[in-house]
C-alpha cells in the first residue's frame, strides 16, 4: 500500500491551521497510508501552532527561531521521508472526503507512471472555483503583465491562470498551484527539491517547468475537490507580499530565459509596472492600495543590487 507525507508550512494563519488539521480526519484514506503529517512553523507569533497534539494524526511540529520563507521550510519537512508521495497543502485549505484518496489512486495507476505532480480542484468557502493552472510564462508574458496588456488585450496576452472554464475538466498542465501540490518523493528527491532562493512565490512553478524538463508532467484532477480560502495570512502584509511576489519573478527570469530577456522583465518591473499599478490604485480611489504599492516597490528597488547576484547563481 502506498504512503504519504503531508507537509504544512505555517506563519501566523490562524485558525486555518486547526481546521485545516481537522479536516484531514475527514478525509478517506482508503487505499494508503497517511504516514506523517509535518507541520513546519516559521516563528509564528499568533499561537496557531500551538495545543495540536489532542489530534489524531500522526503529526510531527517543526519550529523554526525564524521565518525561512515557504521554500526552505518545505524541503526541511521532508527531510527523513520514506513515503511514497509528498504533499505540499495551505494551512488555509480544508480537505474533503475524495480530496487525497482519487490524486494518491490516480498516480498510483502504471498508466500513469509518467506524471511527476498532481493538483485538483480547489474552491471557495461559496464553492466558486479557483484558478490554480496556470502556463509556463514566457518573457513576453511577463513583459505583457508589468505594462498591463493582459489586462487591456487578454485575447492577444492571454492571463498566467487558466480560465475558469479550462478548470471543469482533468487535463496536463504546464503547473499546479501550490496550495495543493501532490508530488512523487522520486521525482522530487531527483530535482532536489525546491529552490531556496525563492522565499516565497515562484518555487512551484520553478519545481514544475524542471520536472517538464526531466519528462515528468503535471496533471490537473478536476473530480477531486478541496476547499481554499486563499491569501490567508498574506493578505495582512500586502506590501510584503508584493514585495516577494517581484523578486522571485525576477528570479525565476534570470534562472530561466536568456539573460538579455531577464533583464528586459527586470528593467520593465522597475521602471513601467509600479506607475501602472500605482494608476489602477488612484482610480480605485484606495489610498491604502497606494501606500502598500508604493512600499513594495521601494523595497524591491533597494534590493534589486542583491537580487541580480542571487539571480545569477547557478
């Protein structure tokens, strides 16, 4: 019977922790074993990864002095694994009854030997469906997004996600979100695990396009489902959250397109994107939009001479 590990990393999230856990006791486990469940805590100060214990699951809590961002926290919760699969879940995420049995049965078919990662279908609290496929960008999408043509032109500069209607039915995809990231430990012992570099955003996506690159693809399992709430404990640091969103792109450029388009995306990040966003806020009238926008530039400003080191290692 096949087994899996279950890997949670949390900064400040709340309740969504403990529902998230709970619902795992929900969840059918018909067909595997749910060998452990890691739940790596980056130095919250909220007390949500506290008194988890009376649950019965067979968890393990990391603790962290420090926040190590998302992707050195997850390859830390697999250190030790001897499971079959990994998966990678949002603390803001609440399992139902199909949501690990059909993914696990699924890859666990030898018709299917050839899939490396596997997601399914998440939806809000109200049951609307998330987008959470998206395509492998290339410099031209980036490019489109940092002048807003995706927006203006969506027909010409399609969006990074899917669309709604391209989410109702199991396909190949180019990536999976990383609220619920169902990986074989094989593959991702064979990548050696997420980039570090990547703090925060970017590091699935950067783990799907390797695997692509090694033969194994990511699927997109529309029968299984699991409830998202999305942004959860992000929502509270916009400017942060803007602030890794820019830098792991402009990574994520420098690591994976030739170094004159990287630096195309960089020079238009700095210089067109934040006027343009700075305008969708002052006609929304927010001025809070406007000082987070601002504050999230001016950070990756400063850090642009550090970014373009990091960004250049091999």
């Amino acid at each position: 019977m096949p087994n899996l590990d279950i890997i949670i990393v949390n900064w400040n999230s709340g309740v969504h922790l403990l529902r998230c856990l709970a619902s795992m006791l929900l969840a059918s486990r018909e067909g595997f074993e749910l060998a452990r469940v890691v739940v790596v805590d980056n130095a919250s100060s909220d007390g949500s990864a506290e008194r988890l214990d009376f649950l019965d699951l067979p968890l393990q809590l990391i603790r962290n002095s420090f926040n190590r961002g998302f992707a050195a926290a997850c390859n830390q919760g697999v250190q030790g694994s001897e499971a079959d699969y990994l998966l990678f879940l949002n603390p803001d995420t609440i399992l139902l009854e199909n949501s690990l049995e059909a993914p696990i049965a699924f890859l666990a078919r030898s018709e299917n030997t050839s899939i490396g990662i596997c997601g399914i279908q998440l939806a809000d609290e109200a049951g609307r469906v998330s987008r959470t496929c998206a395509r492998f960008p290339t410099p031209g999408h980036l490019l489109a997004r940092c002048l807003g043509l995706d927006r203006l032109l969506p027909q010409v500069f399609p969006n990074h996600f899917l669309s709604e209607r391209e989410h109702h039915e199991s396909r190949v995809v180019d990536q999976i979100m990383g609220a619920f990231f169902l990986v074989r430990r094989a593959v991702f012992d064979l990548l050696g695990g997420f980039d570090e570099r990547f703090f925060v955003y970017y590091e699935d996506l950067d783990f799907s396009f390797r695997a692509r690159r090694g033969g194994w693809s990511s699927y997109f399992l529309s029968a299984a489902l699991a409830v998202h709430s999305g942004g959860g404990c992000s929502k509270h640091v916009k400017a942060a959250r803007l602030f890794y969103s820019l830098r792991s792109r402009i990574l994520y450029a420098y690591k994976h397109f030739p170094s004159a388009n990287a630096t195309a995306v960089l020079l238009a990040t700095l210089l067109f994107e934040p006027f343009a966003r700075l305008g969708r806020a002052a006609i929304r009238g927010s001025v809070a939009e406007i000082v987070q926008t601002g504050q999230g530039y001016w950070s990756f400003w400063k850090a642009t001479p550090r970014l373009l080191v990091k960004g250049r290692e091999p």
